[in-house]
C-alpha cells in the first residue's frame, strides 16, 4: 500500500516538476524557470503523442536536455584576413560561455525545484493514506485513471538527464541529495506501468475490508495479479496495519495542525472584521446617516410578526428557521450557546430550565451583545455581570410567560446576538421532551411540550436540529421518534450527538457512536451527523475553555484516530457552519414562495374589506383604541364647562333626597311631638350635633362621587348619540367603571367639611323675610310630601274604597278588612283626642280591641300600634302644615323675640338650619369638584386608558368585531409582503 502512494506521489511530483507554475510553488523567478520546464513539457508529450504536431512556438526550443539554442556561427566575410575571423570565432566562443553560465542557474532551479516538490509531494501522499474506508476522499477516482493514461517509461527515461545536469553544477551545494532524489524517482517509476496497476488492485483488495464505505468495490471485482514479482512488492497484513494505524496519526496531526492554523486565520479575520465595522460604525455614525439593517436582523423582523399572525386564509408560516429539539437535559441549550458564543441561557441540575420557545437570531457586528425585541438595553456579553443579568431576565420573562396552573408556555421570547465572526442565522430553542410528568408539573405538560415542538417542526422549510444526548442509552430517546415522525425522509434534519467525552469513557463498544452518527442505529435519517462536546458539566466554563477542551478532546479521542468519525463531522465550529449553509440555502429556496403566497392573501382581504367596508378607514385595533382614547378624554374635558348653578342643583337635590329620611323620622318628628319648645330645641341641637359628627359629611361625599360619576355617563352618553362608533361602547364602559373603581375622594376634605356643616347647623339667626318664606316654602314642601308617602302607606293597609271597589272592581282582603276596622276605630278616638301624644296607652289599646271584638273583628295589639302609628302620622302632618301656614306671619314675632305660643316657629327655624346647611354643603361640594376631583378623574381615566394600551389581551376583548380583524389581518399583511421584498432584494444584491 505505501509503496503504491509512493508511486501515485512519485508521478504527481513528475507533473509537479514539469509544470509551469512550478515557479510560484518555489518563489523562483518565471524568467529562469519557464522555459526549461517547457521544453522538458514538450518533450514529454511530444514523446507520449508521436502522431500530433509539434506546436510552433516549441519547434523554435531546443528539443533536447543536451543541445542548446544557439546561432550558428556565420562564414568570414570576403576580403578580410584570417586574423579578423579567428578573433570573431574567440568572440562567439565568450558569448556561448556567458550563456551557458547564465543556464546553469536555470538548471540548478529546476532539478533543486523538481527534487524538493517530488519528496514534499511524496511526503504528502504519504502522510494522507489513512483507512480508506473513512478518507476515501484522500485518493480520489481520477488517480486510477491518471495510472492508465501516463507513460511511465517515457517520464523515467527523462530522469538521468534532469540527474547529470544536476551534476554539472558545482557551485550548488548539498547536490547528493538531489541525485538521490531522482535516483529515487527512477527506482519507483521504472516499475512500470504494470506496479501501479498491481498496487492499485491490491489497495482496492484493502479497501474492500474497510466497513461502511459503499465507494469502494469488493476484492472479488477487481483481480490481483499473481506474478511474482508483484506478489513479492505486496507488504504484510499485520505490517500493514500497523503503518496505516501510524499514518492515521500522522493525518490526525496534520489536520489538527491546519485546524490550528485556519482557527488562527479566523481569529485574525474576526479580529480584522471587528476593527472594519467599528470604522464603518463610526464614519456612519459622524456621517449621521441611519444604519441600514442587515440581512438578518431583516428576515428576523419578519418572524417576530410571523409569531403573532393568525390569518383565515390559510396562509401559514413557512419560512425557514432552525429548530431546536431534544430530550431534557441533552444539552440543546449548550448547543445554543457554542453556536452563539456566549453562555446566555439559564441553567440547573437535571430540572427543567426552558419553559418558552426562545428565538435568537444570530447576526455578525464589531461588538458581542446581545438585546431583547421589545427593550433597547444592550448587554455586553463580555462581562460577566451583563451575562448574568441577561440569564436573570430570560428566566423572568419565561416564568411571566407561564400561566397559572401551567409548566411551559408556548409564547415566544426573541433575543438578538450580534458578535464577531458568528454565523447568521435564526434559531429557535424548544422546552427538552420529557418522559413522565414529575411532581410540581401541570399534568398536561408532556402534551404541551410535544405540541408545541410540532407546530414549529411541521413547517416544512424549518431544519430540525435534532440533540441527542450521548452518554445516555440510544434506546431512551424520545425526540428521535417525534423527528422521524415530523421529517421521515430526513431532509431537513441535522443530527447532533453530544457529550461525546462522556460516550467514549462509558460505553464498552465504541462502535456504537459509529453507528448513531452513521445513521444506523435510529430509524431517524438526516442530512448530517455531527458529534460535539459541550464542556465538562461545569456551570462556570468559559466558551474559550470548551472550545480548548473540545479540541483538545478530538485531538487525542480514537474516535478519530480509528476512523470512526470523520474530521469533518466533529466540533461546535463545524456544525455552526453546516447548519448556517443549510438555513441559507433553505431561505433562497423558499422565500419568493412564501412571498407570493402572502401577495395573494393581502389581495383576498383588500377585496373583502372593499366589499363591506367600502366607506371607512382601514384601521386596526391599536388605531381604533387611539381613536376611542381621544373621544373618551374630550368626554372627560367636558366635565370641566358643567356651570357651577348646574353642579350645585344637582348636588341639592342629590343632598337633600339622601339626609331628608333622616331629617324628619330621626330629627323633626321625635322632637316636634314633645310639644314643648325648649324639649324640641334641645331635642334638635344634640340630634343635629350627632348627625354632623358621624354620618353627614359621609353622606354629601357618597353624593359628590356619584353625582360625578353620573355627569360623566351623561356625557358619554350624549356623545354616543352624534354619529359615534358603537365599536367603542364596550371600551368606554370598561374605562368607565375602571376610573370610578380607582377614583377615591380627598379624604381629607371630609374634616374640612365637617366644620363647615356643623358650623351651618349651629346658626339659628334668620335675616331676612326672603329667608323667612324659603324656610317655609321648604317645610311645607317637605311635610307634603311626607304626607302623602303616608296616606300611600294607609290606603295600602286598609285597601280600596268604596269608589274604586265599584269602579276598579277591587275588594278588600281580610287583613284589609281588619285594619280597615281598626282605622275607623282610631280616627274616632283621634277625634276625641286631637292633642293625643304618639304612643297609644296599654288601656286604651285594650279598648280598642274590645271594641273590635264587640263587632266581631278579632284584633291583635301589635296590628293597633302599628295602624295607630300611621294615622297619627298623618294626622301630626296635618297639624304641621296648619302651623306652617300660621307661621307666615310669624317672621316679626321671631325676629322681635316676641313669646307666643301659636305663633312659636321653631320648626321652621329648623328647616331654616337644614336648607342652608344644605346649600353651603352644595357649595363646597362644587368647589372640591371643579377644583379637583374633575381633575384627578381625568388623570385617572388617562392612567387607565394607557393601561389599557399596553395589554393586548385586554384590548383584543374590549374592540371586538370582523372589521376590526379583517384590518388587523390586512395591516400584518401588507406589513409581511413588503419586508419580506426587502428582503428578497437585499438577498439578491448578496449574491
């Protein structure tokens, strides 16, 4: 096998040494070069080809090692002497000497250039013969062919030429080497054709052993020769094994060292990109001109609205993103943040840590930051405090994003990272699939998990990044089923086992990694296999420590070493690269499609709206809140140019319907049926002292609130009626009800209130006769009332008269009948007692009932007292109003202080004290109101309409209705067709 390499190395180094660009290989100048490495070309082919034609500009070269191009030398003229000739021959004797001094160096060149790329290129092909089986890309198809179509003969019998010039060169140093170099190079080549082809046989025969390479062809194809000198070439097995094992290593090495070497070049690259946008950044920034989006922050924005889009016409999302999936606790996240650079994620032992999708989209910039959709803070992935505010608000906002009762919710959280030398792309982490339902979950969430990973993996332009964990039993996997489920025929789906370190010190074969990362071992199938390592396990590693451990990992693991994995395949580096040439192609490919596609949706709902709306603006649910914001604060303003006069009626007779119960069953009747003036007005003061103390200042708040809350439906109403939207009806009552909820009154106006009705209350001192007659006019207002409420009251306990019986045909019921009864009795005992107190005497009840039961009526005390009760009502009423009468003449009598005992008014002076308190009251009242509590309800009414316009939710329930969707979609429409032409447009300027 190696002596085959040698051979193949050996005859690309020939073509190596006979190629005109050998002298950029070696950094020798093209002048010195070029030319005998084109005769040494023409000959050979001349050779190789006898039938075809010399060319033209070859013919004019020397076509031999050992003839040079020279003039010939020309005959003495005639005439002259043959001295003159003989110094003209010395003359062209020095010229050919020049040159031939000149062509030495040409020649050296050559054979030190020639000797050096056959050994360098020996070397090569020697060091790139591993297990054929894995590295068949190390000998490709073409070397047989090239075995077949090269005259080895022709290309050996050049060797001792290009050997002998060497020779003559004895200004060149360390020449031995050289001759040993075509020594060798003519020892391997005059094997002949036949060597090459019995070589080949014999290494396709090796091949043939190698497992899992369906490339190369069995022994039983290709037969090996059995002379015996080929036979005698042949190494054996077991030294065989040993030096591929050597140049397995040997590979290993190199391709580390270049892995090395080109992650130094990326390091400088980066480094050199950094500085160049920064530049970039910063000439734009003192340009002042807008920094134009990139590419990928374009194709995130169109996601994020994607997320919320709901259309009715089938329009669905399938523009690519890379989807993340895998059991819990597989390492996902780890995946994430090698991809993305930074340890950004929360993390715990063994729980459950992503509890909502996670969208990050992945761009390049001068800085490593990283920023949320809906917040501008930037944070610095460089610092270590940054990081962990940056873990601290994901986990917030994925605990804020679960409901009550539930484990993992399906709301998307979108992230941008943007740092040197990332690779661009989108990806999306998903909640880790789970087994069983532990305690402390909701019993839906594995129906929740597997629910939510296929809505994102059913979009069929999204690869599936599916993470197995490898140190755990392949039999375990769930997540391999749901994506074999999801994508069968693995076009678009991206296998990655981690914790290889882990794999290899647990499992007992290693050839099961081989078989996962094969395809073998799960009946999933994909586009890829990739095998990475994610760390130790250690919560403070550092990207950079598991970048070096990772390296170191694979540098050492037999993994590679055997051929088990392919170099190709392993590494976070690798894999990030192979998923974002994937999620690329997969964009060009689908994304004019799904841009048609929401072209023809935004035509469909234009139409409609054409249709049923063809009158109204095309406005969508934040417009139509600003729209119903504006008129409900022109409502509030309104309250502001109610006229005092129109405050203060209403709050009078507000006042006065909520205290006049009190006032005349608590105040007036117990102390005007004492009948003594000096009982009444004592009677009054402290009843009045008391009531001002504890419940009217109460009461004439209770009044103000909701006299302003009833002013401000009025004119909500009023507005309703000019042409308003009744779109916004459910809007304004919810504000409504929510500001008067918030609404509380300055509670410290109620002393101050207290004060000045108590202060009204004490003044007994009437003026004026003006006062005087309102006194009175109030009073009698008052008592009517009061007495009609009470002859209500008795015509309901005593039933109809005899009019409306024969006109209404109503009759009386029994208990009728017997309060009926029971009236005339105490009307009669009225009669004759017209200045009776108001509380029937134990005997005289007693008569009464006798009474009754000489009539046959059966009475119970209690029915007396009770009909006693409101006839004396009545009857003092009555009474009342009789004085009232008299006492309009009774004015000068008061204010001369004159003792009468007909024309003592000091009821009226009563109603005096409560009518004025109640207009001093109304008074204060419209001042705390006008002065403040219009404002503080505007305020509060601007608190919650804001509210209301940062929850979604809320507005979504209270603006409701087709037209309000149908615009909703439309706008979200438009939005999506125009970003993503954008986006199209700057993707094909890419290119």
């Amino acid at each position: 096998m190696l002596r085959v390499g040698g051979t193949v190395a050996c005859s690309m180094a020939c073509r190596n040494l006979v190629s005109p660009n050998m002298a950029l290989r070696f950094r020798m100048p093209l002048q010195k070069l070029h030319p005998l490495s084109r005769a040494i070309h023409h000959r050979y082919n001349a050779s190789a080809n006898p039938p075809r034609p010399p060319h033209r500009s070859a013919a004019r070269h020397f076509t031999s090692m050992s003839r040079l191009p020279m003039r010939p030398p020309k005959p003495p003229p005639r005439g002259h002497g043959g001295w003159r000739y003989q110094q003209h021959r010395n003359f062209w004797m020095l010229r050919l000497a020049s040159r031939l001094l000149k062509l030495r160096y040409i020649l050296l060149g050559s054979a030190v250039g020639g000797g050096y790329t056959a050994k360098k290129t020996y070397d090569e092909w020697k060091d790139m013969l591993p297990d054929m089986s894995e590295y068949n890309w190390v000998i490709p198809d073409f070397v047989w062919e090239m075995s077949e179509q090269i005259d080895l003969d022709k290309l050996t019998k050049m060797l001792p030429e290009l050997e002998e010039i060497a020779k003559l060169l004895p200004e060149f140093p360390d020449f031995d080497k050289i001759g040993e170099n075509f020594t060798f190079l003519k020892s391997i080549l005059s094997t002949g054709v036949s060597v090459v082809s019995e070589e080949a046989s014999g290494l396709r025969l090796l091949l043939a052993d190698a497992p899992g390479d369906p490339t190369v062809k069995s022994a039983t194809e290709t037969p090996v020769s059995s002379t015996p000198e080929a036979s005698d070439k042949h190494f054996k097995k077991s030294s065989d094994k040993e030096k591929v094992d050597q140049l397995q290593e040997e590979l290993l090495r190199t391709q580390m060292k270049y892995q090395r070497m080109l992650e130094r070049l990326e390091k400088e690259n980066k480094d050199l990109r950094k500085v160049v946008l920064q530049k970039d950044e910063k000439g734009i920034h003192q340009r002042k001109v807008k920094v134009s989006k990139s590419l990928i922050d374009m194709y995130s924005e169109v996601l994020d609205i994607l997320s919320d889009f709901d259309s009715n016409y089938n329009t669905q999302d399938h523009l690519p993103r890379v989807v993340v999936v895998g059991d819990q606790s597989a390492g996902k996240t780890s995946v994430l943040e090698m991809i993305a650079q930074a340890r950004i994620f929360p993390r715990g032992s063994g729980e459950m840590m992503t509890r909502s999708p996670v969208k990050v989209t992945l761009s390049e910039g001068p800085h490593h930051v990283a920023m949320f959709k809906d917040s501008s803070r930037e944070f610095d992935l460089g610092k270590e405090e940054d990081l962990a505010a940056l873990r601290h608000e994901i986990e917030l906002r994925m605990r804020k994003s679960v409901k009550e009762g539930q484990t993992v919710s399906p709301e998307t959280i979108s992230l941008n990272v943007k740092g040197p030398g990332i690779q661009r792309m989108v990806l999306v982490d998903l909640p880790g699939v789970i087994s069983t339902v532990t305690a402390g979950m909701a019993s839906d969430t594995k129906e929740t998990i597997f629910s939510i990973s296929k809505n994102y993996m059913q979009n069929p332009n999204a690869i599936i990044l599916c993470i197995q964990d490898g140190s755990v039993d392949a039999e375990r996997s769930i997540v391999t089923d749901l994506v074999s489920q999801m994508d069968p025929q693995g076009k678009r789906t991206i296998f990655v086992l981690t914790k290889v370190d882990l794999a290899e010190k647990n499992l007992a074969s290693p050839n099961r990694i081989q078989q996962i990362v094969e395809g073998k071992l799960f009946p999933m199938k994909a586009l890829g296999y990739f095998a990475v390592v994610t760390g130790k396990g250690s919560a403070g590693e550092s990207i950079d420590s598991i970048k070096d451990y990772e390296e170191d990992f694979f540098q050492n693991s037999r993994l590679l070493r055997d051929g088990m994995l392919k170099a190709h395949q392993v590494t976070t580096k690798n894999l990030s690269l192979a998923v974002s040439d994937c999620f690329w192609k997969m964009v060009r490919e689908s994304v004019e499609q799904q841009a048609d596609a929401f072209k023809a949706s935004r035509f469909n709902l234009e139409t409609e709206w054409k249709n049923n709306y063809p009158r109204l603006r095309e406005l969508d649910r934040n417009e139509l809140f600003e729209k119903a914001k504006n008129e409900i604060l022109d409502e509030v303003i309104s309250l502001s140019q109610v006229t005092p006069k129109h405050w203060e009626a209403i709050l009078l007779k507000k006042l006065w319907e909520r205290v006049s119960t009190h006032v005349i069953e608590n105040i007036y009747l117990p102390a005007a049926q004492t009948m003594n003036s000096g009982t009444f007005n004592t009677t009054v003061d402290i009843k009045l002292k008391q009531w001002t103390d504890k419940q009217l200042p109460h009461k004439a708040l209770e009044v103000a609130w909701e006299t302003l809350q009833e002013e401000f439906a009025r004119f909500m109403a009023e507005y309703k009626g000019k042409d308003q939207d009744d779109i916004f009806d459910k809007l304004k009552e919810a504000v409504k009800d929510e500001s008067i909820k918030r609404h509380k009154w300055n509670e410290r106006s109620m002393d101050s209130l207290r004060v000045i009705q108590h202060n009204a209350l004490e003044d007994r001192s009437i003026t004026d006769k003006p006062q005087w007659d309102a006194a009175i006019e109030f009073m009698e207002e008052t008592l009517h009332a009061r007495l009609k409420d009470t002859d209500c009251v008795i015509n309901d306990m005593v039933g109809p008269d005899w009019k409306q019986r024969w006109l209404s045909w109503k009759n009386r019921s029994p208990e009728q009948h017997i309060r009926n009864e029971t009236k005339n009795e105490l009307e009669r005992l009225l009669k004759l007692h017209e200045d009776h107190t108001a509380y029937l005497a134990n005997d005289e009840v007693t008569t009464v009932r006798k009474n009754l039961e000489g009539r046959g009526v059966e009475v119970d005390p209690v029915l007396i007292k009770d009909t006693w009760h409101q006839l004396y009502r009545r009857h003092f009423l009555q009474k009342a109003l009789q004085h009232c009468n008299l006492c309009r003449r009774g004015f000068y009598y008061y204010q001369r202080h004159f003792v009468d005992s007909e024309l003592e008014c000091n009821d009226v002076v009563l109603f005096w004290r409560i009518q004025r308190m109640l207009l001093i009251t109304a008074n204060t009242l419209r001042q705390q109101l006008t002065n403040t509590e219009v404002r503080r309800l505007e305020k509060n009414v601007k608190e919650v309409l804001e509210d209301f316009g940062e929850d979604t939710e809320k507005k979504a329930h209270l603006i409701t209705g087709r037209r309000v969707q149908l615009a909703e979609d439309l706008k979200k429409v438009r939005e999506i067709q125009e970003k993503l032409e954008v986006f199209i447009e700057a993707l094909h300027k890419e290119k």
